[in-house]
C-alpha cells in the first residue's frame, strides 16, 4: 500500500473506536491516510485520535483553501484512491442512497471518483430493517462496494449481524482491490512515442505530425497497472505528465534505435507507438543549404526498422504491440506488418477515420493479433484507447 492515498469515513457508531485500529494497520503499511468525520461521530472517538494515528487532520468541516474556495470536499474526493467509510452507521447509508448532502463526508462521498467501501455498524435489527437493506441494495447498484457486517455481540448486548467489519478484514479487502487493479505490478513495458526529425541540414528536417499524445497515454496505462515503463520519446512540443516514468528524449531514428535495443532485453512488455521516419538524408550538410538552384535533389537512406529488429531477437515471454499508421488496404497492410515484424498484436489506426491518427486527443483503432482476431473500437479519448490496448494486451497475455 505504498503511497496509497486512502480516505476514511467515519460516522456515529460505538464501532468508531476500530477505526483507530484500522488507521494504524493502513498506515503500518505506508498508506497516506486522511479521514473525514460526520458531526456526530466526535461523540464517539477525537478527532485528535484519528488525526494523530493518520498525521493528518480529521475534518468534518468544509474549509475554505488559499483562493478562498469552499471545496475541500471536492478536493478529497479526488485525491483518494480509495474511499472506505467505516464505520457507516443507518442514517449515513440511508444518505447516501438519497443523495443527501447535509455534511462533509456526504459531499466528498458525491464529489469522490475512486471506488468506495462502506462498512455498516449498527444493532441488529436495524442492519435487518427493509430501509436499510434496499438502502444498502441501492448503494451497490450505484457501485458502491459493501463490507458486510459481522456477527457477534453487539453494544445493545444483543448478539446477531451488525458489527463492524473488523479492521484485519477490511485491510485484507483493500489490499485485494489495489492488486487486482494492478495486472502489471511487477512487469517491464517499454514505450516509443512521437516522432523521429531527420537531420537535411543545421535548420531543417525530415518530420512528422506524431504529437506524442498515444504512446505517452500508453506509457501512463501501463504505469497505472503496476508496470515499471521506460519511454523513448521523440521531439514534442505538447507538456505531457510524465511522473513515474523513466523517460529518455531522443531526436532521430538512429538514437530511437540505440535505446530501443539497450532497453529492450528487460522488457516484459513493449508497445511501439513512435512514428519513426522511414528514411533520412543520407548526409547531413554541416552548413545551411542556400536556395540558389530552381530543383534540388535529396538523396535518402533507409533508417533502421526499431520494430523490425526488436522483433527478431524478441524472446516467447517477451511481448511487442506494434502500431500500422495507415491510409489504404488498412486491414491488409497491418497484417502484413504484424507478421513481417514479428509482433504478437498490432493496433491499426487509418488517416481516413475523422478524428484519428496524428495529433488529435481521439483516435479510433483496431487490434489485430496473431491469431487472426480482429476487434475494431469506437473514436474515442486516446486516453480510453490506452487502456483498450493495455487491457487487450492484459487479457491475452497476463
Ligand atoms: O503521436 P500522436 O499524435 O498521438 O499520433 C499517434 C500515432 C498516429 C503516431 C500512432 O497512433 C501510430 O500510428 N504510430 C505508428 C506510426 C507509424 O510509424 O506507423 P507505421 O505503419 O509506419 O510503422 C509500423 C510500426 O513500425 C510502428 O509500430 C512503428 O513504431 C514501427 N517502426 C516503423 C519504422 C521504423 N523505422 N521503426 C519502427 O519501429
């Protein structure tokens, strides 16, 4: 749980009290840990408790930030990778499944995008009353993950199902999620992105259109599955978030091949996204070339074929997807390159889809493997299609 951003709920419950247990066994295990209280869950544990054991303040007051914005709710809400509220007592779940926002938990719960818990606390035949039970059916629905109540003596001092989860259990339910969530942990992915500029002369160059924008997706997919990623990537003018990951710039197709080969024999995973000139000056002049003819010839070499080569000292338990940027015979001419290339899968995207291919945030795409499946994919972000691509890889071969 190293980093894990995690965000507790804690609502009026006698179970309130596990919850410091809970805090200190996450952040036994290096999770970052913040908590957020309903009003009347003071009554029952400090706020200086919880805050202590987390190293961060327990709010259960909406704070205005440094530009005077209400929107400490909004910021939890995002921040958290995971959001368990335990213990949830009725009266929250039955907010919840209403949408009712009259505290600070309830509106980060609205205003949260991660997955959330919730583990229900209270006395038996309230966790067994109709409401509750069609409340919490409701919270599922709206995919809501329940921590099921456990069975044994309750504070009434009747005995049945009502407790709290105990804490053991809901940190076993935490780290099952971020594993399952994380295919790749563990995994080298290697990524080429962008362009590659051929030097004419000190101010010119062979180029293209690639903005970098589907190989970086990529690489941040693969991260966020748990890969390690090393990415090449060629001159680009867009900022990109590139945190996490080992990057190296690179400018030609000579240098994109230099380390392409160096980095290749860890990876477990490699997706070549790069658009790399086919050809380049066979000499670069040392000099501006001057305009004093009508017609000027450029003679052009081959670069080296980065996928090509990468394909032929590939080992079985290595894996390159490989893009075909087409624009006629799309099928055809991808499944030649498939083959022609060794690669295990080849993500097909044509210049003829609106919407697709260089620059855009869209692309619209195919993946074809070697077993002749073909699955074709609507327009959309680049950032869904890299995770249509790291899935596809995923599913087949992980
Ligand atoms: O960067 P964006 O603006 O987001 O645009 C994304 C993209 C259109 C560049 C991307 O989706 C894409 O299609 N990349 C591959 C472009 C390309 O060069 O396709 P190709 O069909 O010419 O090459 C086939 C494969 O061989 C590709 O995996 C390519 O990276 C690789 N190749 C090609 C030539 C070469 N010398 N070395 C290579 O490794």
């Amino acid at each position: 749980m190293n980093g894990k951003k995690i965000l507790i709920g804690v609502c009026g419950s006698i179970a309130a009290y596990k919850t410091a247990f809970l805090i200190r066994l996450l952040k036994k295990q290096h999770a970052d840990v913040r908590v957020v209280m309903t009003p009347s869950a003071s009554g029952f544990i400090a706020p200086l408790t919880l805050s202590t054991l987390s190293k961060n303040p327990a709010l259960s007051q909406f704070i205005a930030n440094d530009e005077g914005e209400w929107n400490n709710h909004v910021e939890l809400g995002l921040w958290a990778d995971v959001f368990i509220i335990a213990p949830a007592s009725a009266n929250t779940i039955a907010k919840m499944a209403n949408g009712i926002c009259d505290n600070l938990l309830l509106a980060v719960y609205l205003s949260a995008r991660c997955p959330v818990y919730v583990a229900p606390a209270m006395d038996l035949d309230m966790y067994q009353h109709s409401s509750t039970q069609t409340n919490m059916r409701l919270l599922q629905e709206s995919g809501v993950k329940m921590i099921d109540a456990e069975f044994g003596e309750l504070a009434s001092g009747l005995t049945g199902t009502g407790r709290m989860a105990e804490p053991e259990n809901i940190v076993n339910l935490v780290n099952d999620f971020f594993s399952s969530d994380r295919p790749l942990q563990g995994k080298n992915a290697l990524v080429t992105a962008g362009p590659t500029y051929e030097q004419i002369d000190p101010v010119r160059f062979i180029g293209n259109h690639s903005s970098g924008k589907m190989g970086v997706a990529i690489a941040n997919q693969l991260m966020a599955y748990g890969a390690d990623v090393k990415l090449i990537l060629g001159p680009v003018n867009d900022i990109f978030e590139l945190e996490g990951l080992c990057v190296s710039k690179v400018t030609s197709a000579d240098e994109m091949y230099a380390l392409a080969k160096e980095q290749f024999a860890g990876a477990d995973i490699t997706v070549l996204a790069a658009a790399v000139a086919d050809y380049k000056p066979r000499v670069m002049a040392d000099s501006k070339i001057k305009k004093n003819k009508d017609n000027m010839t450029l003679e052009l070499t081959k670069t080296p074929d980065i996928a090509a080569s990468l394909g032929k000292i590939k080992s079985k338990d290595q894996i390159i997807a490989g893009f075909a940027l087409e624009t006629d015979n799309e099928i055809e001419n991808a499944r030649k390159k498939l083959h022609s290339k060794n690669f295990d899968m080849i993500v097909l995207n044509s210049l003829k889809d609106p919407g697709a291919g260089f620059g855009y945030d869209t692309n619209k795409i195919s993946i074809i493997d070697r077993d002749n499946n073909t699955r074709d994919y609507e327009l959309k972000s680049k950032i869904g299609v890299a995770k249509d691509i790291v899935d596809a890889i995923v599913e087949k071969y992980f």
